[in-house]
C-alpha cells in the first residue's frame, strides 16, 4: 500500500472468471474479454492502478481451487496489490460460505479493498455492503439451480441410453458422428475378450493382472491420456504403463457396456460444491440394455458375472475350489447349501474331507430344518455324470431329445399347440363377426326395426362376450408365445450341451454355463438303503 498526499494508491488485482457451465473455448471467452474491457475502463476513470489480471476461464464459481485465485491471492499475502475487482459478486464465488469469509474476514484482515462493479458494492463504503450477504446467497441458490437441472440433464441423456463419459471406455471410442454412442476401438477391444475369457475360465482378478502385467499391455489410464486430461499422474514412468491394477480389472468385468449397455447414476456428486462422488447402491442405478455393438456377448457377461458373484477364496490349508459355491438350494427351506467339513483326516483328496449342508440348519439347528448333508465326492459325480448323459443324448438324436424337453416342458405340447391354435382362430372369426352383429343391429336401431328395449339387452350380450372373447385371445397367444419359447430354449440347450461330450471335469465356468441351480433333497432309507435325490436345473429347459 503506498501512500500520496495522504490519499491512499490502489494496486488492484483484476479477477475475471467464466464458469465451464457458461461455455468456453480454447482461448478466451467473449465474457472474458467483457469483463476485462469494463473492469479496464473503471480503474482509468478512478485512478486505480492495475496490477495484473487474473482470469480462471472454465472454472465453476462453486469452489475456490481455481489456478489464477490462488495466483492473486499470493499476491495479496505478498503485499503486491491492496485491491480486488471482481465484474459482480458472483465472478468471485457463487459459494455464499467461502465468498462471504473473503469479502468479511479475509480481504479486511489483510487491508484489501473489494470492488464488485456492476453490483455497486465497495468495502470502502459500509453502506453498500449491507445486501452482499443476500446476494452471495443468491449467487449460491442460482449455483444449485444450475447444478440441478443439469443432473437432471445429465440422467434424461443417460435414460436415453446417451454415453454422457468425458472418456470412452476400455476398448471403446467415441463415435466421431455422434459422441453420446460409443463404437469398438479394435486397438483393445481384444485384451478386453482375454480378460472376459480369462474370469470365465476360471481366472481370479490378481492371476489377470499379473498376465497382462507379463504381455506389457498398457493399462487403461495410459490409454484414456489420448483423449482426456488429468490421467498422466497415473503414469510416472516406462514401466507404470503396464502396472494394471486389481481394480481396473474388477471395473472392466462389471462393466455392462461392454454387453452393448449403458449404465446410469454410477457415482453422482455429492453435492454442485465438491467434486467428490459418492457410491450408490444398484437400487440408486438403471442400466439401457442394447445401445451400441458389444465386445462381449450379453450371454457370456452374464456368466462371469455370475462366476465373480459365486466365486470364493480358495481355502488356504486345503487348497479346495468350491466349484457349486451359489448353485446349490435346499429343497425344504430354499436357504443355500454350503462347503462344510466332514471332520475325516489323512484323506489322499481334500475333496474327500469335505461335504456340503444346509446353511438353515447350521445357523439354527434342526428346529428349523434338517441338514442335507451330500459328499463332496458324491456331488461331483453325480453332477458330471448327468452332463456327460445330457451330452450323450443330444448327439445321439438331437431332434428326439428335443421334442423329449418340450414334452416334459408342456405336457402334450404338440397336441396344445395345434389346439391352441385351433381355438384362437375360432375365437378371432366369432369376435369379427359380433363386430359385424353389432353393426347390424346398430342399424336396425337407427331405423326402428328393433326397440330400445330389446337393442340394449342385444348389445350387452354381445359386449359381455367381446370381452370374454378378446380374454381368451390374449391367454391363447400367451400360450402360444410360452410354446414358442419352450421350443426355442430346448434348441438352444440342446445343441449348448453338444459341446460337453466327454467331459472329464467340472470347473465354475462349465457350471455356471449349464446350470441356474441345483436343489438338494433330504436323503432317506428305501430298501434299506439310503437314497438321495438331487434335482440339477439347466439353463434355458430347467431340471429335465
């Protein structure tokens, strides 16, 4: 601060500043320059002197960790200027907390003047300080407005199946055409199908990495610095490239855009004043299924989704993969049955050491249900065993296993079908001719060949069996519908279970392909001898 006949000279800090929400390019802003030409022409016509300008162009005005701020106010600690010029109070801050500790407690404790030209207030002057409080707030309240409608905005796009992502994800890129829709960047689309078929052979996240650390394929962070900024802190040298990490891999495999959909409500913000992102919970997200090509087949993502859910550490002493781990239900309670040991030592295999029970009944005892105990050993066999005979089957007489799957799926399938359909026919001809009656005794009404009497008590009937009519149509071509299906799924199982001719061993990725779940009964003793039914559900046909 200097001094001049005992009038004080301002060295002022010009600030200038355009939110991103506004608009902006590369270089300055039109409203930049607006504001430097008014904040300009004010200190020439009050003999204020301009120290240096201090633009922070593209920044929200809901935070102060702004590059050009933090320059001017080293400056004010550096005593170079003793003067803030703002265009309005909203150019310093929209943030009512933060800009009211600048304008009451920061700028006075260091002698500082502040100038909001356009909103005609000046600490100089108590007298025009005495609204800024009000619209500091209002500054913030129109902050949140904005915030809102564009998360708003923000979801409707997303709704609407838009990629909204500043970047695009592994192994996509933004279509130059339209940057909302996401198409294959054949440059890692392929190490994204290796990581899929790694997890879906039975690959943990850690084994992944550790191989794409070996091949040196360069992890996602590196690749995303072609098209957006803020990812090169993530490299620090040569090597970090390829340093992938367990929660990239994880990110990757839940992803549900590499099945071709887009996911909403990920993390949303906090709050419109702090960049954080908060978790939610997949009540809080929505997912627009088929909105561009997919690099994984939804069918195959939805395996490995399911193997990750079922999938559990291997047991550290026994060294055992819990391959049914998810797959298996007790047939009384419904509760899961689980890994449990049968106390048996110096046993060659550990899956001999090993059963699985009722999770009901291990928590609350035979109270609530008995325990359904099946060896591991058992288990195994039985399971592979009925895949092997499945197998078998298809590629002995596929047409015949499958008209056996529609038989035990509709019993007397082809003969509903053709009577289905039957009946529906001889349904849609009567409905088209009470239209036709209909008409007819409209007419009849109209010219006084019939009564009102007796046209009212016709028309009733024949509305009273339109409606029975267009009932029984809808529940004939559900029926159809549901035929349809149960031919389409025992094709599709059919020729799936083909490929496990032979099979000599079970892994997650084999079970999780074949079966929804299997259900294990209560043993018993028949004929002296202890009995066991264990009901196996495939995929697309069910327990066959």
């Amino acid at each position: 601060m200097k001094q001049s006949n005992g009038n004080t000279i301002y060295t002022a800090a010009l600030y200038l500043r355009l939110s991103k929400d506004d608009g902006f390019t590369d270089r300055d802003s039109g409203s930049i320059d607006t504001q430097r030409e008014m904040l300009t022409r004010f200190c020439r016509e009050n003999n204020i002197i301009v120290y240096d300008y201090y633009i922070d162009d593209g920044f929200s005005g809901t935070n102060f960790e702004r590059p050009s701020f933090k320059r001017m106010i080293e400056d004010i600690e550096n005593k170079n200027v003793n003067c803030v010029i703002t265009k309005d109070q909203s150019r310093l801050g929209r943030n009512h907390l933060e800009s009211g500790f600048y304008m009451e407690v920061y700028f006075p404790e260091h002698n500082v003047r502040y100038i909001a030209v356009t909103d005609n207030v000046d600490t100089l002057n108590s007298s025009t300080l005495d609204i800024a409080p009000f619209r500091n707030l209002l500054n913030d309240m129109y902050a949140q407005d904005v915030s809102k409608k564009i998360k708003s905005a923000f979801v409707t796009r997303q709704k609407q199946g838009k990629f909204i992502g500043t970047k695009a994800p592994y192994g996509y890129m933004k279509d130059p055409n339209d940057k909302n829709h996401l198409i294959i960047d054949e440059r890692y689309a392929p190490i994204v199908r290796v990581i899929f078929q790694m997890s879906a052979d039975g690959y943990g996240v850690r084994r992944i990495r550790n191989y794409l650390i070996e091949q040196k394929i360069p992890r996602p962070a590196y690749i995303a610095m072609e098209t957006a900024s803020g990812y090169g802190q993530y490299i620090s040298d040569d090597e970090s490239i390829y340093q992938w990490t367990d929660g990239s891999i994880r990110d990757i495999l839940r992803n549900p855009v590499y099945a071709g959909h887009i996911r909403g409500q990920k993390r949303p913000k906090i709050s419109h004043k702090s960049n954080k992102r908060k978790s939610v919970s997949s009540a809080g997200t929505f997912v627009v299924k088929n909105m561009h090509e997919p690099i994984i087949e939804p069918e195959k993502w939805e395996i490995v989704q399911r193997l990750i859910d079922s999938r559990r550490r291997e047991r550290k002493r026994e060294k055992f993969d819990n391959i049914f781990c998810g797959l298996l239900r007790c047939a009384d309670c419904g509760y899961s049955i689980n890994l449990s040991s049968a106390h048996r030592k110096n046993r060659e295999n550990v899956i001999d050491m090993l059963g699985y029970q009722c999770s009901y009944y291990r928590n609350h005892g035979k109270k609530k249900c008995t325990q359904h105990w099946v060896e591991a050993r058992d288990l195994y066999d039985s399971v592979l065993e009925d895949i092997r005979k499945q197998a078998d089957k298809a590629l002995s007489d596929d047409e015949k296993m499958i008209a056996e799957i529609i038989s035990k799926l509709d019993t007397g399938a082809a003969e509903n079908i053709k009577r289905t359909e039957k009946e529906l026919r001889m349904a849609k001809t009567r409905l088209a001719e009470l239209d036709r009656l209909y008409a007819v005794l409209y007419e009849d009404k109209v010219s006084g060949n019939i009564s009102e009497r007796n046209f009212k008590q016709l028309s009733t009937a024949y509305e009273t069996e339109q409606i029975e009519l267009e009932r029984m149509i809808c529940e004939y071509e559900q029926s159809l519908h549901t035929a349809k299906e149960h031919n389409e799924n025992a094709d599709v199982f059919v020729n799936m279970i083909k490929d496990y001719s032979g099979i000599t061993e079970l892994t997650s990725a084999v079970l999780n392909t074949l079966i929804d779940k299997i259900v294990i009964h209560e043993s018993e003793i028949v004929d002296g001898e202890k009995v066991q039914n264990i009901e196996i559900f495939y995929k697309f046909v069910g327990n066959i």
